[in-house]
C-alpha cells in the first residue's frame, strides 16, 4: 500500500512540473500587454548630463563604457589604469561612462559630484536595472547617431568589468581598416531561446517565436563603426524591444539592418588564470574586479615582466600553427554550417 501511494506521489510530481514547463510564464517586466514600441519610450527619455567635450571634435574611437550609477570603484579604477593611457591619446579616442539614474539620492548627488570633478560621465533619464539594459544599449545607438556622425570613426561599448587591452584594440581596427557596416566581439552562433523560467535568460514565445536567435556578438563588449551605430538605431525604432540586449542590437537590429557581426576570439567571457602572459593576447575581458583589474594594468605595464614571456609566445605561436594547420579545415567548416 505504501508503495502505491510513494510512486502515485512521484507521478503527481512529475506531471505537476510538466504542467508548470508548459504553462507561458512571464518575464519580469516585459508581460504580453507591455508596450515595445521603442520610439514610445525614448520620446520620454532624454540625455540628462553629456560631458563638454563629447564628440566635439573629430576622434578615431570612442570607447563607452556602461556603468551602473553606484560603481564609482569600478569607473575610478578604469580612470586610473586603461582608461588613461598613452595608446588612448596616441590614437585620438577618448573613453566615457554611460549611465541611468539611481532612485537612491544619496548615489544621485554622488554621481553629479563625480561628473563635475572628471567630467565623463554621460547619463539618461532612466532607471537603472536589468530589464532596462536594451533601452540602455539603444539610448547608446541614440545619442552617437545624432552627434558622433562624421566626427567619430568607431565605437566601442564595453561594460565596466571588463579589462580594455588598450594596444590590442588599436591593433585590431588598423588591421581590419573596415570603416563601414564593422561589428565585432565574441559572437554566439545558432543560440536557442531558453525556456527554463527559472532563467535570467527564459525567453517566452509571445516575446521571440522562432526556434534560433540570429546570430549576435555578446553584449559584454563590442567595436562597431559609426555608420553601423545610426543603422542599428534606425532598425531598432522599427523592431519590438527584446529583454536580451544583445540579441536585440546586434542580432535581430543587425539582422534587419543587413549588418553581419562577425567573430573575434580576442574578446573573451571569463578571465584567464592571473598569468600577465595570458592576457597579453586579448582585447577584452570579461568579469574582472577592480583590484584584479589594477594588477593587469601594472603587469601588463611592466616591460621587464613582459620580456618574460617569450616562452609564452612561443608555446602560443605553436598552438596556433597545430590549430591553424590540424583543426582549423574542420572548424570552419563545422563554424560555417552552425553560423550560415
């Protein structure tokens, strides 16, 4: 009798959370009636603090970095290690920080403090949150579509835990000398919506009914040219906002746009074991705290360290040819048929 009843319970179990899987849940803030039409929204939105020199005169790359109004370490640290360097100066860029307000007061006025003191900081009328990350991103789009255009060659948006690899960067734009429909980052190919609602990233039909998102670079940080940031903004106005700020922009904005992303294995997710070495191959890293970010810097700074690491560049320059030479047939291939 006990055994009936304990498998009748797993049963009960079991088709309970089926039903629960099958029921549409909703995304917090982005329910079926919710409107997103993004013209609807940035009519109500306005630039509240832009720093005097922003695209007043012609720049090479402007790098912004997005930052959410209570991460004074974080912009302090980026201000004091590759926000500052020569590389910056040489190549006529400028870096700065775009942010929402806090509906805390005591942030707000710290952050206008701030804004007097470095004036860097550009910041919207809007709340900061996750769920506002796409406006954040399209507010982007906005405002160097009207005053970058012509002044500005490249953009740069990366988030504010990420470590710049200032030369690499340089390195990258002189190589690809593409000024025209360029975006590039760490692209995700033939993703599918997750339909787990326990996810920060569930995906409900009633927001995206196909089976596969286009192909889109991660939001973590991307470089694009100037005319792709006006084209990606003139799509978004006629696109219906998305939860997933990448996958908005630079894959269903890109899409319609006709702009392709492509894939730089430069721009990484997560940080390398603290080897200065390792880190001397990449553009942009992802998840690094502010003190880990300051010891990059200065190794990375350190002339004498980095002659060390010939060995390094070698054993790398090694593996590249057994990848390029060995695996590389195989990997575009299989790369072309995930990404096509």
């Amino acid at each position: 009798m006990n055994s009936k009843i304990y498998i009748g319970l797993i049963v009960s179990i079991i088709v309970l959370i089926l039903v629960y899987l099958n029921v549409e849940h909703k995304v917090q803030g982005w329910d079926k009636n919710v409107d997103r039409n993004v013209s609807h929204y940035l009519s109500h939105i306005s630039t509240q603090i832009v720093p005097t020199r922003f695209c007043n005169e012609p720049l090479k790359t402007l790098i912004i970095v997005t930052s959410a109004p209570s991460n004074e370490n974080e912009r302090q640290t980026i201000r004091e290690t590759w926000g500052n360097t020569e590389d910056i100066k040489k190549y006529n860029s400028t870096v700065m920080f775009f942010t929402g307000k806090s509906s805390d007061p005591e942030i707000q006025k710290a952050i206008l403090t701030e804004c007097e003191k470095y004036d860097d900081i550009i910041q919207e009328d809007f709340v900061e949150s996750y769920f506002n990350l796409t406006l954040k991103s399209t507010l982007i789009m906005r405002l160097v579509s009207n005053r970058c255009i012509g002044r500005a060659q490249y953009l740069l948006k990366i988030d504010d835990d990420m470590f710049l690899n200032v030369p690499n960067l340089f390195e990258m734009i002189v190589e690809k000398n593409k000024s025209e429909n360029l975006l590039i980052g760490l692209m995700e190919c033939n993703a599918r919506p997750i339909k787990d609602p326990f996810s920060k990233w569930y995906t409900p039909n009633y927001l995206f009914n196909e089976t596969v998102f286009p192909n889109f670079v991660a939001g973590i940080s991307y470089l694009m040219s100037v005319d792709t940031t006006l084209k990606l903004y003139k799509a978004a106005l006629t696109t219906p906002l998305f939860h997933l700020e990448d996958v908005y922009l630079t894959g269903l904005c890109a899409r319609k746009a006709g702009i392709h992303p492509e894939h730089s294995n430069q721009f990484i997710r997560s940080a390398p074991d603290d080897e200065p070495c390792q880190f001397k191959n990449y553009i942009a890293i992802h998840d690094m705290t502010p003190s880990r970010m300051r010891n990059t810097f200065y190794s990375l700074s350190d002339s004498s360290l980095m002659g060390e690491c010939s060995n390094y560049e070698e054993m790398f320059n090694v593996r590249q040819w057994m990848w390029n030479t060995l695996f590389t047939p195989y990997s575009r291939s299989k790369r072309k048929r995930l990404c096509n």
